[in-house]
C-alpha cells in the first residue's frame, strides 16, 4: 500500500491548525524547541536543580567602579542596555 505524502502532510496541518484553534501547540521534541522537554528534565533533576553560589554574579548591592568625574569605566557596549565594567 503506497501512502500518498500530501494526503498526509495536509492531515498533519489540519490537526495542528485544529490544535492552535483549541489552545494547543504540538512541538517536536529537539535540541533546537525554545519548549524544553519535561519528561527529560524530570529524570535529570540531580544535575540541575541545585543551589548555585552563581560565581561571577555581582551583587545588587556591590560598588560600581568608577573614575574621579563619577562616571563607571565602561569598556565595551555590544548593544542597547549592555556594558561591561573594568
């Protein structure tokens, strides 16, 4: 029995067309899915779900380095709302 490849590339747009009317977004399960795969996170909680220490985070309250005018020492700007400080 040969499968016809459109029949069933339009029966798979309907149902996710039927989907996203209804709520649903059916996603593939890949490295590249901004929608992460619960299952797969689930069994590998040990790895990720732990208390960090978050090196190289500089706290809120910590003292921006700066010149005699004020101004911080800004270094690089990449983009807008970026810097970095020496």
């Amino acid at each position: 029995m040969k499968i016809n490849k459109n029949a069933v590339k339009r029966v798979i747009l309907f149902i996710h067309k039927l989907g996203i009317h209804i709520g649903i977004h059916v996603l593939p399960v890949h490295y590249y899915s901004p929608v992460p795969n619960i299952l797969e996170l689930a069994k590998t909680k040990e790895i990720w779900a732990k208390k960090s220490q978050l090196p190289g985070i500089m706290p809120i309250s910590a003292k921006v380095p700066t010149d005699s005018s004020g101004s911080p020492h800004l270094i690089s700007h990449p983009g807008p709302g970026m810097a970095f400080f020496t």
